[in-house]
C-alpha cells in the first residue's frame, strides 16, 4: 500500500531541525521533529511502509527503522496529516525510546508530532486585554481588571 | 521591578542574525515576557534565549511556541498577501506593500517579527476600485492612498520608481525602497508614540541593512519639521538600541534631543499594552463603568503623552514644554472621549470582559501589529 501525506489545505514550514505544519481545516498547528519529517515527506504516494523503511536505513542509518517508520505514521495518522488510514503497530513512543536505548541509540530519533498551541499567556483578547490566568504588569492589562501578583484574576 | 530597562536588553540586537549574549534571570525572563507578549516581541525575546539554558524553563518553553506559531502565522499572512496584491493586479492595479512582510523580511529569521495587517499602497485614482476589491478578500486588507496621512504624504509614483520587487510564493511583490520605507517607520512610530518595542526594532533593523548608494535626501525630504521627527526616531533607536548612527545625518541630532523623548519611550515600554490608544480606552471604560478608580486610571492612561501630543500638533521636538501640546491634543480629543462615555452608558459593561483570545492563526497577532 502506498502511503500518501495530505498536501492540501496546510501551510507547512522548516525552521531549523523542525517541520511546522498548520492544518487550514482543523486550525491545528503540528511540529514534526525530523524522523518524523522524514517520513512524511516520503509519503507521496509512491512509497510504501515497507519502502519507507528501506529509505530510512540507508539514508539516516538508523536501528529499528521499521518500528520508527510505524510509529512516526501512528502519530502522522493521529494528527490528521495522511490522505488515508495505514496499519500502524502498537509500540508507543516511550516503548521505542527504550528499544532504541537498549541498542544505544539516541532517543531523539523517536518520532515526534506534537501539537502547537499558542500558550494562554499569549491569548490576549482582539481589543488587548489578558484573559484570567495570565501574567499582568497592570490591572487595566486584565480582561477583568484585575492584577493579583502579577496575574490576572477574576 | 523597573521592566523597561529588562524589555530593552531582551530586544538589544534581537533583530541580527547574531545577538549578543543575553544576560537574564530565568525570574526577569518570566517578569518581562508578559509586557513583551503584548506588544508582539515575545518573539525577539525567544531568538535571544534559543541555545541558553533559559529556553529550557517554562517560560523559555512557551517562547519556543509561540515563536512557531508564529512563524505559521506570517507565512499563512504572506499568502493573504500575495493574493491580494494578484488580486487588484487582475483589475489593473499595482499596489506597493508596506509595513508588514515588507518590516519582517529584515529580521533573520522567518515568524520572529510577527505581522497581523497586510497595508497596500495604491494610486490616488484607483483607491476606490481598489478598495472595492479588497471587500471581496476572505481577509482585511487595508489598501491606502499614499497620501492618506498627512506626515507619510508623498505621490504614488514618486514610490513606486524606488520600489523593490521580491518573488513570494510564485509572484511579484514590490515594496517601498529602503530610504522611503525607513522614513515611513520613523513616522509611523512617533505617530504612535512610540509605544512598541518591535516598531523601533524595525528601524534598528532596517538601519543596519542599508546598502551602498543609500540616500539620506529621500530619507529626509521636504518639510524640515518632519526631516527632524525622522531624525529624532533614528537616535531613539542609537540611545535605547545601539544601533549606530555614525556618518549619518542623526548623527549631530543625538546631542541635542529633547530630555523628554527617551523617559516617554521607556514608560511606554514600562505599561505595555496598558498604554491607552482610543481603541483601548473605550474597552476600559466599558469594562470598569461602575470602579471610579480604575476610571481614574484609565483616564490617565488616556492622556496624550509628549511624543503622540507633539505629532497631533505637528510641533518641533524641542527643549521646551509638552504640556501646550498635551492640552491641546487632550482638548481635540474630547469630544471623542465624551462619545466613549456616552457608549459605556449605554453599553453592558460585562459586554467585553468575558473575550478571550483565540489561539489559532485567524487570530491577528494583534490589533495593528503592523
């Protein structure tokens, strides 16, 4: 089965040993560490799991490549960014770092697609007032007016 | 804890590819990142704590996505841009962009200036028809005649000769020259008051890419007056940045500013977004009819500080004293207040209290972050 990665509706940008991706229909925001970058951007309809893997081991020459590639399109699968469903397998990613810790390899190469959200503390309201439970220099900061120790309080 | 003193040395040098090392508390990074939040320089903040130790705290962790976001937010921006310049192209329009993308491109890496607006230039002749087009965008586009403001004034096609064309996803773009954009900055942050950060990063930013042939008379034409205003934001930007004015025309200005410019910028820098703009006043007022003294204290905020007081008045910034002009601006502005009363009457005042924000990239990174 050939694996294929959405490409419509996203914005997707590299900074860094990061990818961003923004998903225009679910108004979610993913960070790709790079294993999982790697495999996404092999999922273009021409490769499938099996070729991934093999991709994989002679490009980055990792170990357990076949448990990476699954669990990094678990986790693409997840945040909505494959066209389709794949059979993935059930290792979590705390299990594959210890697998890949046993055969000294670096946990960072565990996949990674996290989930960005604007921290609440960002989360000024349209006419630039804090909601509750952010860090405020002043009262007239809060939404509510007030600013107890530095944080907004109801 | 005196904050404007930390928000200038988290923004010192934030706008180069390589700042210069930070030195911070991770309990000053906490303290002034909320006062940065809110005037869209969070992000500067993160580019000097990457690579420190301070990164990996909270508050370090939080930059760190926010910075992301970011940088989603202004390619998402630069599309609605690109499209709608396409847009008023097909109708025979040719626009210059200004501020926005064309501020960011400065900074070295992309999402670290955010930018929320997308400000088009369009020829005096065509702004209607432009206007017209840009209320059949999905998005606000804010198309300006170039001699809209007053201070900015000058002839479509005086720009348009120096303007530059960049490739942006797939099309042309073109942006206002370096002399031309520069001034624009300059103005637009006294015009202002000079109440964010970022605004004077971007002069830092866009001094320190000038190239050879730069020409300080395009910079500086015209009215005398305004020449000087110009003058007088780049030598905020060498006392409160370092940026260095040597060989330049502000080189001479820096000696005799007016002892009130520099302490007005840094008690902007000091209240953050509690700096009170019309806008922000009328949300105050609403939101605390019934507490006298939070009145009281919006009320002061709304008093017209020395830089924004001497722009209304179009006044020389002098030695001598604000308070005419601050009487005059507050005057002029009366009536507007009295309007804003009367609305609080009228209005819920729990009407605004209860907005959050919205953590996607359909949120503006905020009102005017331009």
């Amino acid at each position: 089965m050939k694996i294929k990665a959405r490409t419509d509706d996203l914005i997707v940008q590299e900074v860094a040993d990061e990818t961003l991706v923004y998903d225009l229909k679910s108004n979610q925001a993913h960070c790709l560490n790079s294993t999982a970058a790697f495999v996404w951007r092999r999922c273009d309809g021409r490769h499938s799991m099996e070729e991934i893997v093999r991709l994989m081991q002679a490009e980055l020459n990792t170990p357990a490549s076949d448990q990476l590639v699954s669990v990094a399109l678990h986790q693409l699968q997840k945040a909505q960014l494959l066209e389709e469903k794949v059979p993935t397998s059930a290792v979590s990613r705390r299990e594959l770092a210890r697998r890949l810790g046993q055969m000294g390899a670096i946990a960072a190469l565990v996949p990674a697609v996290l989930s960005i959200t604007a921290p609440p503390a960002a989360a000024a309201n349209s006419v630039g007032c804090l909601a509750n439970g952010n860090p405020c220099p002043s009262a007239t900061s809060c939404c509510s007016g007030k600013c107890v120790n530095s944080i907004c309080s109801p | 804890m005196n904050l404007a003193p930390l928000v200038r040395s988290v923004i010192l040098g934030a706008w180069r590819a390589e700042p210069p090392p930070l030195s911070l508390t991770a309990e000053e990074l906490a303290a002034v990142t909320p006062l940065l939040r809110q005037t869209h320089a969070e992000n500067l903040a993160w580019w000097r704590v990457r690579g420190t130790p301070l990164a990996e705290t909270e508050w370090g962790r939080a930059l760190a996505d926010t910075y992301r976001m970011s940088v989603l937010r202004n390619a998402l921006q630069a599309r609605v841009m690109v499209d709608a310049v396409e847009r008023l192209r097909e109708q025979g329009i040719e626009s210059l962009v200004v501020k926005g993308w064309a501020v960011a491109r400065h900074y070295p890496a992309p999402g670290l200036r955010p930018y929320g607006d997308v400000d088009l230039y369009v020829p005096e002749g065509q702004l209607e028809h432009a206007q017209v087009v840009a209320k059949g965008l999905p998005r606000d586009i804010d198309v300006q005649s170039t001699t809209l403001y007053e201070v900015y004034a000058r002839e479509f096609e005086t720009l348009a000769e120096r303007a530059e064309r960049y490739e942006v996803e797939g099309s042309v773009i073109r942006v206002l020259g370096p002399e031309d954009h520069l001034r624009l900055l300059c103005l637009h942050l006294l015009d202002h008051g000079a109440w964010r950060p970022l605004w004077l990063c971007d002069i830092a930013a866009a001094m320190e890419q000038r190239r050879p042939g730069f020409e300080w008379e395009r910079v500086l034409y015209g009215s005398p007056r305004v020449a000087d205003w110009v003058l007088c934001a780049l030598c905020l930007a060498h006392v409160l940045l370092d940026v260095s004015i040597a060989d330049t025309p502000a080189e001479a200005r820096v000696q005799t500013l007016p002892r009130w410019l520099v302490p007005t910028v840094l008690r902007h820098w000091e209240l953050g977004n509690a700096f009170s703009t019309r806008h922000h006043f009328g949300v105050l007022l609403r939101r605390h009819w019934r507490q006298p003294p939070r009145l009281v204290e919006a009320l002061r905020l709304r008093w017209p500080d020395p830089i924004r007081a001497s722009m209304f008045c179009r006044a020389p910034f002098d030695g001598s004293s604000r308070l005419p002009y601050q009487f005059r601006t507050a005057l002029a502005s009366a009536p507007a207040i009295a309007g804003q009363f009367r609305s609080a009457l009228l209005e819920s005042p729990a009407a605004d209290a209860g907005q959050t924000g919205r953590a996607d990239l359909e949120r503006e990174p905020g009102s005017g972050a331009q």
